[in-house]
C-alpha cells in the first residue's frame, strides 16, 4: 500500500502531472459526447427507414430499407469506435510531444496489438464473424431469425453490430448474442408463417358460412394472425364434394392459433352429429405450410413421374 502511494505521490510531483489527467479527463468526456452526439443522428435516419419499411409494400423495396437499416446500425457501433480511435490516438500525441506522429502511430499500434492479443481475442472473433454475416446479408434488422444452436433463442432483430445482435422474443425478452456463437439462422421470410388449411363439405354455402364464423372468432394482431384468415371459393372435388381452403398467416410460434385452434374449432362443428351424411364436414381438415416461394423452389427439386 506505502508503494503504491508513493508511486502515486511522485507521479503527480512531476511537472506536467495535472496537464496530463487534465487532457486525460477532457479526452475521455469529449469521447464521449461526440460519440453521442453522431449515434443519436444515425438512431434518427435509422428510425425513420424503419417507419418507411414499414409501410412499404412492394417487396424488393422493403427488403433494400431492411438491407440499410442493418447498415445503418452497424455505423453506429463503428462511429463509436473511430471516435475512441481518433480521441485515443490524439491523447497520445498530446501527452507525448516530444514524439512525432509516426512513432505515436507505430507506439499506438504495438500497443493495440499487444492488447488485443491477450485480452480481446473473443471480441475480434465476434467482429470477424459479425462482418461476414453482414457481407454475405444472413439477415437484416426487422428480421424473425430463429439461432442454433440455442434452441429457445428466437425473435425479431432489432439490432446488429460488428460484435453482437440482439434479438427481441416474442414474450418480449430482450436476448444479446455474441456473434461468434451463433452456428446457423432459420430466417423467416417477411416475418409471418403461412398455414393453409384445405376442409372438404357437400354443402358448399353451408360450409362457407361456418368456416367464416370460425375464421372471425381467432384474434388479429402483431403477434397473432397477422390479417384474418382468408376463405377461398369452393373448388369442385368429386362428384358431391367441394374443397374449401383457408389460408392465413402467423407471427413465428403462433402457428398453433392455425394448425390447432382453427381445425379443432372445425372438428368440433360435427363433434354431437353421428350420422356422416348429416356432417357439415366430410374429413378432418388438412393443415400444410403454404408458402409460395417454398412451394415453388420445391417444384424444382420434386418431380413426380407417371408411372405406365
């Protein structure tokens, strides 16, 4: 304890001691504000791509705003540490003028790579592995990403960075992870699972008119349906039936308010009816995922052949 004081004592006996924790303090807390200062502009052109991403409806367009959103929350994190950069690097020349500004600059650098050597290794990796997530566009801000290899680690981006991504669930916790943990992203596209569910009746206006009483009992919302189920019109099927389909769409997780709620809901119409023919409903509803740009990549790869 007596050395360290002494040490202490000494250093702020030399002549230029005040001027330099002077420097050091003003350095620390222009840093600071100036850092503020530019993520607080580059949070408000952020915020307000997101309001236009929002209400864009062509596709391509609102995958370009997500595409500059997530650019823009990674300027953030690398404003911030330019800043820090260029203010340490100026306290090095301002405490060592005798020193020209190569020598601070190799002084600096040795420095850096000494201590990132030995104490930021694991940040490196995640900025290493945060900058090809970004390059190859992995996902975007705005995003629903479902993480391995955590099972339980799904939501909506809300931020990315060189070194993180946070992740907000759809109970509303907040999730950061490291970019380097994260092996693998399920991205869903436009953020909503799309669920058809194919019912087939003998009475078409019958069946019309219970399965869109059904359809207007489930709750519409962010995180609910994200619109109201669609009836389609009756498709002849047979010589006495009719295929009806549903279709909706759901917020990641929420596919039970479909695939459950929905076709036990339809099952349960002809629950107390023992008589077949009497059924509103023929066969127990066919629930599938419905997305058109799946079914199509699937066209290609499934090829059914005829048999002779």
């Amino acid at each position: 304890m007596e050395e360290i004081w002494t040490e202490f004592t000494q250093f702020f006996s030399e002549p230029n001691a005040y001027r330099s924790v002077l420097i050091l303090i003003a350095s620390i807390v222009g840093t600071y504000i100036l850092s503020k200062f530019l993520a607080a502009g580059i949070i408000k052109i952020a915020q307000a791509v997101s309001v236009r991403s929002d209400i864009e409806s062509n596709d391509e367009r609102f995958i370009r705003l997500r595409q500059v959103e997530t650019y823009l929350s990674v300027t953030i994190a690398v404003v911030r540490a330019a800043v820090v950069a260029v203010a340490a690097y100026w306290v090095w020349q301002a405490l060592s003028p005798s020193a020209n500004s190569g020598a601070a600059a190799i002084g600096a650098s040795a420095f850096f790579i000494v201590f990132a050597g030995q104490t930021l290794g694991m940040v490196l990796r995640d900025i290493t592995a945060g900058a090809v997530m970004i390059i190859e566009q992995w996902f975007n801000v705005g995003d629903f990403v479902k993480i391995e290899p955590f099972l339980d680690v799904s939501g909506v981006v809300e931020r990315l960075t060189l070194r993180s991504t946070k992740i907000r669930s759809l109970s509303g916790e907040i999730v950061w992870v490291h970019n380097q943990q994260i092996q693998a992203a399920h991205v869903t596209p436009r953020g909503v699972r799309t669920i058809a569910v194919d019912v087939f009746v003998r009475d078409k206006d019958k069946g019309l008119k219970t399965l869109k009483d059904l359809a207007n009992a489930i709750p519409v919302g962010s995180t609910m349906l994200a619109d109201p189920l669609k009836v389609g019109r009756p498709e002849k099927w047979g010589n006495d039936q009719w295929r009806i389909t549903i279709i909706g769409q759901t917020a990641p997780g929420r596919e039970w308010l479909i695939e459950k709620f929905f076709v036990n809901a339809i099952i349960e119409v002809d629950s107390a009816v023992r008589n077949k023919m009497a059924r509103t409903f023929i066969y127990e509803p066919i629930a599938r995922y419905a997305d058109p740009v799946a079914d199509k990549k699937f066209k290609r790869a499934v090829r059914a052949h005829k048999t002779m």
